[in-house]
C-alpha cells in the first residue's frame, strides 16, 4: 500500500499540469453527485394514489303501515296495536274528534236511519276521540280481521255476547270505567270521549301490545281506472246522514261532506280520505233486545272504489266474520288502493245508493 502511495506521489510531482486537470475534473464529479443528491433530497416524492374502494350500502329500508299503506318511521310501528273505537254519528255528535286521523272508518246505520262509525287506529294516536257510542253486531264482524280492541259502551245484545266471549280485545267503558270520561260542553248521551294515553295504557295492561293482521293491498300507482268521478253522492237514509266528497287534485283526496255541511274535526281539518268505497249490502230489522238492525257482512256484493278522480265498479267479499274484506276487480284479482284514509260506506240496498260525476 506505502509503495503505491509513493509512486503516485513521483507520478504528480511529474506531471503536475496533468494532475491539476484530473483533480479538477474529480471536484466537478464529486460536485454534480452532490448536486443530484441533494435535489432528489429536497423535491418530494410523488406517492401514487390508490384506486377508490368501492364500498356496497345496503339501501335505507321503508316499512308501510298495514292498516293505511303509508310510510312509518320503523318495523316495530307495523305491530303497534289496532284499536277500533266506535262513534257517533248523531247531529248533537257533530263536529266529532279524531275522526280525520283513523286509518280505515267503517260507516254504517245504527237504528233509525242514524249513521254511526267504526274508527280503525293504529300509528296515528288523536290526544280526544269521540263521542264514543255503543256496538251492534256488524261492527264486530268489520273489526275481528284486524285483531283490534273495541272501544265502546254497551251495545246490542248479540254483539256484547259476541265481543265478550273470550276472543275478541274487549275495552268496554262499562268495564273501564277510568280510560273514558263525560265531557260537560255536550249532553249525554252525546259526551263521552276517550283519548290514546288513556286506551294506550289500557291496551298495555291488557297485554295487547301488538296487532297481526291482512287488510288492503296498497300502492302508489292505483289501479287503472276509465270513468271519472270527482263528485261523489252516497245515500244512506235522509238528508241528514247522506254524505258527499269533492276530489281535490292537488292532494289526491276528497273532501267529506254530511248532511250538506262540510264534516271537520272538532279539533281543526276537514276530513278528507284518499280512498271512498261504497260497499252494497242487505240490510234487515232483527228482534234483539228491542229491534236492531243487521247487515249481511259475509258473502260478496256489488262496490264502487274510488280514488285518484275515478271509479272502479267491482265486487266486496266476505267470506267469514275472521276474514277480511276484500275488493275484487272484473278480472278477480285484489284491487290495490292509494295509501291513506279509507272511507267504507255500507249502503243499504233497496234504500240507498252511491252515484257519481
């Protein structure tokens, strides 16, 4: 190693001009690796970007209510109870509360030529709800499809002996005394309300806390339909019980008129359902405890549905008290209603009729 370090020396000292040049040209070297090095230092490094990951999201789902097709806020709101609260029709009951928030209304004549309501309940809960009148036996056949409790008091003979045989949700006031009261603006017996934190608690100690149930077909898009009918006239038995709807366009509903005056809520709102049917059906007078009518709710006859402007003629079929109703096109498939309240008019064949234009 000393020998090679000797004969570099004598080599420079003998050509220094040549030296001077080669160590120029090493500083030059050594200078641009220093250069190039700390460029590459200094600017930073470009990191590639990884492809987007695409990521699957199970759609957001919409549960509809059973008992009106419209939308609820969660699957436990489709189980929530049914309650069927039964109420008066009389001039001295009107303007009625809660009316314009049942799901489905059963409209029928008690006796005398007097309409009278089953109110059908479920997500919708009005704070009053009245006057609560007393039950006829028809009524109990429209409401045991839907596993519902029945808000009433009294009633006929045949039907209290129906409702009270251990497999109906009976919440009777003669029974209940605490979840119903007499209000002092009305005379009896046209003055019993009841309201949803009260027949709620009830339900609950009861253990009534959920409803199963079949009931319409519902969808957005109605069933075709060719006849207009944005006036609709339904006689039950006088001027003071016949009823009449006026389509509204804008909302898809009908405004419901009875005895020739708009029918509002006690509470504020016109009740405006979104589908009227009217149901043709027997009526006869029976001897019960005094005489009572009675209708024949099982079978089939003759309907009108209407909705979205128009009319569907079809047929209604019953085929026992535990069934539900059902609304058969001329081709006997279910026709499908329009989400929202539903109307159901029992008229009377031979003493009323349904017409339209």
């Amino acid at each position: 190693m000393k020998e090679h370090v000797l004969k570099l020396r004598q080599w420079v000292a003998a050509h220094p001009r040549r030296s001077l040049a080669i160590g120029g040209a090493l500083l030059i070297v050594v200078a641009s690796i220093t250069a190039i090095t700390a460029y590459q230092l200094s600017t930073p490094k470009k990191i590639p970007t990884p492809a987007p990951v695409k990521v699957s999201r199970k759609p957001v789902p919409k549960y509809y209510s059973l008992l009106t097709g419209k939308q609820v806020d969660s699957e436990a709101a489709l189980k929530q109870p049914v309650t069927g609260i039964m109420i008066e029709n009389s001039p001295d009951a009107r303007p009625q509360s809660g009316l314009k928030d049942a799901g489905v209304v059963y409209e029928a004549i008690a006796e005398g030529g007097i309409t009278r309501f089953l109110a059908l309940y479920q997500q919708e809960k009005p704070g009053l709800i009245g006057p609560v009148r007393s039950l006829r036996m028809y009524y109990v056949d429209w409401l045991a499809p839907y596993q519902a409790s029945a808000a009433h008091i009294g009633g006929s003979a045949a039907a209290l002996a129906e409702i009270r045989n251990g497999s109906y949700r009976d919440i009777d006031q003669f029974f209940n005394a605490p979840s119903y009261w007499r209000a002092n603006d009305r005379a009896a017996p046209h003055n019993v309300y009841t309201s949803f934190e009260k027949l709620d608690a009830l339900n609950t100690a009861k253990g009534y806390t959920q409803s199963e149930f079949r009931s319409f077909d519902r969808s957005d898009m109605p069933t075709t339909a060719e006849a207009s009918a944005t006036t609709i006239r339904i006689d039950f038995s006088s001027a003071l019980y016949n009823t009449q709807y006026s389509y509204d366009a804008n909302s898809k509903t009908y405004a419901r008129s009875v005895g020739g005056a708009d029918h509002n809520d006690r509470e504020g709102g016109r009740i405006t359902p979104s589908v009227v049917i009217a149901m043709h059906v027997d009526m006869a007078t029976v001897m019960e405890d005094g005489y009572r009518g009675n209708i024949a709710t099982t079978g089939s006859g003759k309907a009108e549905v209407f909705q979205d402007g128009k009319v569907i003629e079809c047929t209604w079929r019953k085929n026992s008290r535990g069934e539900p109703l059902e609304l058969i096109d001329t081709n006997g498939a279910a026709i499908k209603l329009i989400r929202g309240q539903t109307w159901i008019a029992a008229v009377p064949n031979g003493t009323g009729g349904a017409s339209w234009e």
